[in-house]
C-alpha cells in the first residue's frame, strides 16, 4: 500500500502500560537518583541499590540522552511539562558547561566528576547524541505556553500519587523556564547548527559517504576509533552511522518547524529554500536548510540499505572507509530491530517535508517490515519457539506466550540469550511497528510476550528501573550497574513514549 495508513487497533493496552512504566516510574527514577548533588552531572555510574559513585567519570552520551528523554516527555505530557523540562534544562545546562569544546567546537566524550574533560576526542556517536537532545530539547523550548502543573503532592494523577519517589518542584518554576526559554532558545539552536556544520565538514566521507567513527580533538584524522572497548577499531560502524541517522531526523524536524514558523513570520528568514549550488556548498552557521540535512539523510538511508544491512537481512557492525565488512559476523539482535523503526522513521519524517519521492517511501516500508519479519524469526526466543534448545524451565514461566523475549547476540557457535534491558524496549518499539506498517499479526503477539517479559522479569520491582541484564531463567544479572554511562533514560523511556504516541497519533514527538 502506499498510502501513509497505520495499524491502530489493539495498542490500547501498551499506551496505559507505557503511561504507567514512564510517569510512575522512569521518569521519576532519574529525576530523584540520577543526579550528583556535589559535582553537577549525572553519577558514571549508579548500583542496583540506587547509589552513585561520583568518582566514574561522566559520558556525553548519557547527559545527551537525558535531555532527548526529558525534553521529549515535556512536550508529551503538557500537564507536566514545568517538571520535566527542568530536568531537561539541567542536563543541557551540564552538556553546554562541561562537555562543549570552546576551541575546536563538538563535544568531549568523557569528563571527570569536575567537569574537566577525560577523553576530549570526537566521536560520531557523541556528536550525534549530542544533537539528537540539543534537536529534541530546542523543539521543547519552541512550543511554550506549557500548563501549570500542579505539584506532585496536589496532583489528581493516580501515577503520581502511587509513585515511590519524589521530584524537586517549585510553583515559581514555570515562570523560571519561560524566561529561560527566551534567553537560552538561540544558544541552543546555535549549538545544534554548529554540531551539525561539524559533522558534516569534518565527520562525513566525501568520497564513499556515511560517516567516521570518531576524529581528534582538533578534528583531525585519529588512529584511535573506538567506540567502547568491546567495539572493533574500524573506520566506520553500524552504530555510529546509524545513530547519525536518528539525530538527523529529529534535527530535520526541528529545521521544518523553524521554517515554517519564519514563513509565517518572516518570508525571508535565513530558514529559506537553497538553490541546488548551495546545497552542495558547507554551510555557515546558522543558515543550515532542511534540504541540506535531507540530503544527508537519504545518503544514510542508502548507506544503510546498500552497505549496512546484509543479504540475510541482519546488519553487518564494523567496516573500513570503503564499506568493507570487518571481522567475523556477529548479530546484534537489538540493533537489528531497533533500526527497523529507526530506518522507517527517518523515511516518514523526510516524506512528512516532500524529501523523499514516493518510490522511496514505499521501498523503505518494505524494508523496515522485512527486517522485522527477520528479527522476528531469528531473534526472538519464546518456550514456544525457543531459539535452540531450553534446557530447564525459565524461573515463573508458565508456557504461555507472555514469556518472550528477545535474545542478545549470535557470534560464530555461539547464541547468547542474555535480555539485555535496551533490546527488549527497542524489540517492543520495533514489533509494534512493523504491526503497524504490515497489519500482520504476529508482530503485535511477540510484542505482547515482550512487554510481559518486561513487566515480569526485567523490571526492577523493590529498587526501581530495568535491570542491565536478565538471564534467560528470569534471574538478573546484578554484577552490571542500574545505571551510567551506557545505561540512562533513553531506551525505555522513549519506548514508553512511542506506544503512548502509536496508539495515539495526535500525540507528536
């Protein structure tokens, strides 16, 4: 079909599950454990006891991804946007303070408890973050004229009143954010072009496209790549060029919408349409157009159709400059679902602005569905249809379809069915939509099991949040930390998100 229709019917249940998890609990969660009180940040690191070790130096990508998950839930929840979007104002006040190089521009990757840098080369993968909040939080800043939210104590929401834990909420502090939101507005849109001018200029490959996985801090060419120390050194990667991918998206979002608001205002406006020369040109501050950032985008639509994801529809993760496959194949089952919907989305949002003919539309809805129908059968793993063989029956499994769940990862021989916290939320977003685009209803079933699964095992039901890791018995692995560096209130918190807005369109993100 071509048309832009969507599946609705029976995802009723997951919005009031994801209005629950989210407000109840997520949310409130990091509000009241994620922060250091002695060194402004967010604790590196943070126990399965709720307790922050200020001495683990801090990563960009966690404060980054606080403010896309406050700044979105701001504009999701109108009644409640004073008390997130404090929180949001907070992590981009520590990103702006702590993490932008004010000589070469970008940002670092690590900083210490201090706020000094630890690790100031830039990576992709930061900058990307670091642009996917600064896009998310800017659009939160625009759209103004938020509710007075009662406190928590006065609030007739059930969610707030059966929450464990508090948040810190002044009366006065809506009007500290509309002020805010006049002075700082520019600063943050400001920041956000000139992440993007970055990236482009010097993290782009002019020759066989897509982008590097990480440069010096000056911006120059670095033997040292990786992301993690799990991560291969390679040129390129899946993550990195698909997480460019994500904050593009929402970057081109926030353009559109800051074009149509000059239109109105001012026919002018630097926001305007660029001839085919311009486009081709790097861009000055703050004259970025959204028809440049869509170009990027539909060379990383390609990328990844052409380069990133293989023949039998799993991603291919390492690569030189040439878009050479590195190393031994290895299947990172979330990552194959996750960017299913992150693949269809960046489709649909470059479709939503004229960007993306219709051909392309339809390619990449195939795509998306087609990768899903692959994670479905090969990555999920329920007692009815185990991926190899289960050998004692999972702790409180009962045999019925609620007990799936999404494995980890599949290297050479060897298939760990670990459930990995982040694989399980992008599982529930990625079967969900595929359920939507396909009306197929074996989508909608394994994202049944694996909101179950959620509920039932991953979920941390005395001291709060998702667990890191869960064994395929249901037992939880508390050797990882509750939270951190790689750990913060992205994954779930957006996965929430998306269920509440997929059940109900007029709710925008």
């Amino acid at each position: 079909m071509m048309d832009h229709s969507y599946v609705t019917e029976g995802l009723g249940p997951f919005a009031l599950w994801g209005e629950q998890e989210l407000v109840g609990h997520i949310l409130p969660f990091w509000e009241c454990y994620g922060r250091d009180p002695e060194h402004p940040g967010f604790y590196g690191e943070l126990d399965n006891q709720r307790r922050g070790n200020s001495s683990v130096p801090r990563s960009v990508v966690m404060t980054a991804r606080h403010l896309w998950t406050y700044s979105a839930a701001s504009r999701l929840f109108p009644q409640y946007r004073p008390r997130y979007l404090e929180m949001a104002t907070y992590a981009y006040q520590v990103l702006r303070q702590q993490y932008v190089d004010p000589v070469h521009g970008g940002v670092f990757w690590t900083v210490h408890p201090d706020g000094k840098p630890e690790v100031a080369k830039k990576q992709l993968y930061g900058q990307a973050f670091a642009l996917y909040g600064l896009s998310e939080y800017a659009l939160a800043l625009l759209e103004g004229g938020a509710k007075e939210a009662p406190s928590p104590e006065a609030s007739s929401s059930r969610l707030l009143e059966k929450t464990r834990y508090t948040s810190v909420f002044s009366p006065s502090l809506q009007r500290t954010l509309d002020v805010h939101r006049e002075t700082e507005l520019p600063a943050v849109l400001q920041l956000a072009h000139r992440l993007f001018t970055l990236m482009e200029t010097y993290g782009r490959d002019p020759t066989y496209g897509g982008y590097w996985e990480a440069r010096s801090q000056d911006w120059s060419v670095t033997d040292d790549m990786r992301l993690s120390p799990r991560d291969m050194n390679c040129q390129k990667s899946m993550n990195t060029n698909l997480h460019v991918l994500e904050a593009y998206t929402t970057y081109y979002r926030l353009l559109q919408h800051l074009r149509a608001h000059q239109q109105e205002s001012e026919p002018k406006a630097k926001f305007r349409e660029m001839s085919h020369e311009e486009k081709k040109l790097p861009q000055k501050e703050g004259i970025v157009s959204p028809h440049q950032v869509a170009e990027s985008l539909r060379d990383l639509l390609e990328i990844t159709t052409q380069h990133i994801l293989g023949k039998e529809g799993h991603l291919i993760l390492y690569f030189d400059e040439t878009w050479r496959p590195l190393g031994e194949p290895l299947i990172s089952y979330g990552h194959d679902i996750e960017a299913s919907w992150l693949l269809w989305e960046a489709a649909e949002t470059l479709a939503s602005g004229g960007d993306l003919s219709t051909g392309a539309v339809q390619f990449y809805r195939d795509t998306a569905v087609r990768m899903a129908e692959v994670s479905l059968q090969e990555g999920f793993d329920s007692p009815e249809k185990p991926q190899g063989e289960l050998k004692e029956p999972p702790k409180g499994f009962s045999g019925k379809p609620s007990s799936g769940a999404l494995d980890n990862e599949h290297h050479g021989n060897h298939r760990d069915h670990t459930r990995i916290w982040w694989c399980q939320a992008e599982a529930l977003v990625g079967y969900i939509n595929a359920y939507q685009l396909s009306g197929k209803s074996a989508f909608l079933d394994a994202a049944y099991q694996v909101k179950n699964w959620i509920s039932q095992f991953q979920i941390d039901p005395i001291d709060g949040e998702w667990f890191w890791a869960v064994s395929r018995e249901g037992i939880p692995d508390l050797s990882q930390p509750k939270g951190g560096n790689w750990k913060a209130s992205y994954h779930n918190g957006r996965c929430c998100m998306e269920l509440i807005r997929r059940a109900k369109p007029a709710a925008t993100l």
